[in-house]
C-alpha cells in the first residue's frame, strides 16, 4: 500500500509509525484509519521489528482525533461502520504480539486519545493534552474511549473526562495513571526510543508471552488467568533464551538472546 498520511521507518528493531497529517492536526480521516490497518498488518509479519512506537508529526499533535469533516457527513448506518472499523484497527494494535509505545506529542483527543489507549504504554510530552472531547461535538467516543478510559484510570474520573470534555495535561495525566512517564518535547522520542530498545534487548518469546498473558486480563477470571500463565510460563521454559537468560546469570555475564 502506498502511504499518503503515515510515515514509517525501522530503526534498531522499532518500527516508527508517524500519523503525518500535520496540517490537520493528525486528525484520523478514513484513509488514515486504513493505512494504520495496513501498516500493523506489515508490522505483525515483519520478524525484524520487536516494538512499535507510534507518533505524530509536527510539536503540536500527537492526534487532534477522528477527523471531523467526515464526522459530520455520518448516518445512522455509516456511524455503526466508522466505529467498527476504528474498533477493529485499534484492536489489532491492543493484541500485537509486540509491544505498542504512544509518544504523544501534543493533543491526543477523541480517536487520538483512543489511540494512545489500545496502545501498551504511554509516553507524553510536558505539552501533551488529553481528552475526549466528544460530547462537545453531539456524539460519545467511538473508538473504544468508553471502554478503555474507564478500565484504564479510575471510573469515576474516566466519566468525568467523558462527561465534561475536558483536557487533562501531561502532568495530570501522570498523577491519574493515564500515562508512564512525562517528558520534555525535546527528549520525548530519545527517551521513547530508551525504552523501546531496552525492550528490544530482552529475549523476544518472553516478552511475547509476557504481553498474551497481561492481555488475558480482560477475558479471565483471576483462576483462568493463573492457569493460562502457568502454560505460557511452560512453555517459555522449551526456549532457547530461557536457557541462555538463567546460564547468563549464573555465569555472572550478559545474556545474548537469539529470540528462539
Ligand atoms: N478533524 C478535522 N480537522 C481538524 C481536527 C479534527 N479532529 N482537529 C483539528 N483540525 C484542523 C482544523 O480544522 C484546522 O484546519 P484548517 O487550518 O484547515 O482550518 C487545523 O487542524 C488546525 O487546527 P486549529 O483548530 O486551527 O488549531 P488550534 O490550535 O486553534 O486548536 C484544537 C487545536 C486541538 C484545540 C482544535 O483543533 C480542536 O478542538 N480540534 C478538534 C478536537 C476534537 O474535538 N476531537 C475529537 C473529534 S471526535
């Protein structure tokens, strides 16, 4: 697929997905929702890409949301479409068998907001802001914000972020859990990439497992749960980085992980 609105790139084994529509505030037209579609397909078959890192273009918006010029054309059948869609694409990236890293770069709103939710860690800038704005607009979240807000950070200030519309600043998105870790524009994506490849490091089979097990939450009762991580954990053991990682450790040096 040729990209019109997204950026893409591997550097040290983290695929950059960049939303590009700066002039727009990297709001989400249909054609970038399926460029994102596309571009998580290719980075699910890419072996040579262990985390995800997705930003936006431009100091001011990570994405200042579902682009609202084609909001306003939506009906009652087209509605149902849109948010399926969104829905879809961002549940592809929630259950990545890699790990998902939002550099927010300024506004996440609405479907920005949502975005960085069905992503696996948060990282903001100090002039990041976050919100779902919709109901200034006439309309609830629609891709997903009501479900992963309120699982994510308190219920109570989740709905009152609903509620109100209004935006929360890095600093406050910090102290509610909303994201990781804050830091200025200038060091955001040097600090992001820190991470990512601190991840990368580690022997890719755990790291995999470790994210279908946390993700198993959300369909497990704490019993089911416990048995799916003790298989997972069975099975990491038959790796060759579970060998390597524990033979590193006794022999007092690094462990070099083929990622088998
Ligand atoms: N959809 C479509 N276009 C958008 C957009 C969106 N969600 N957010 C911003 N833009 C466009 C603006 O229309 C403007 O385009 P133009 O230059 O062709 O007129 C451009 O991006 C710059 O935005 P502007 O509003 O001029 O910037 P600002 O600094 O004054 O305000 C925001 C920034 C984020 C506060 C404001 O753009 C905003 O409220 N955006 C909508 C946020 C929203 O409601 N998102 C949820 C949608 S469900």
């Amino acid at each position: 697929m040729n990209y019109q609105n997204i950026l893409f790139e591997i550097k040290n084994h983290t695929g950059i997905v960049t939303i590009n529509r700066p002039d727009k505030l990297n709001a989400l037209n249909g054609q970038t929702v399926l460029e994102l579609e596309d571009i998580f397909s290719v980075i699910k078959n890419n072996s040579e890409v262990f985390v995800v890192v997705i930003t936006g273009s431009g100091e001011k918006a990570f994405v200042a949301g579902a682009d609202i010029s084609e909001l306003n054309k939506l009906d009652v059948i087209s509605a149902k479409e849109f948010s399926e869609k969104g829905n879809k694409v961002f549940k592809a990236i929630e259950t990545l068998e890699k790990p998902v890293i939002a550099a927010v770069n300024g506004f996440a709103l609405g479907g920005g907001c949502e975005l960085a939710l069905a992503c696996h860690i948060r990282i903001a800038s100090e002039n990041a802001k976050f919100g779902q704005p919709e109901v200034n607009l006439g309309i609830i979240p629609g891709y997903g914000g009501t479900q992963r807000l309120s699982r994510l950070i308190n219920s109570s200030r989740a709905l009152e972020m609903i509620l109100t519309g209004d935006l929360v600043t890095a600093e406050e998105a910090l102290r509610i859990g909303l994201v990781n870790k804050v830091f200025s524009s200038a060091e955001l994506l040097t600090k992001t990439f820190e991470l990512a490849d601190k991840i990368s490091a580690k022997g890719q089979q755990a790291i995999r497992f470790a994210l279908k097990s946390v993700r198993a939450t959300d369909n497990f009762s704490l019993t089911e749960g416990l048995a799916y991580e003790a298989s997972l954990f069975s099975l990491v053991c038959g790796t060759e980085d579970f060998k390597e990682g524990t033979a590193a450790f006794l022999e007092k040096r690094k462990p070099n992980f083929k990622h088998r």
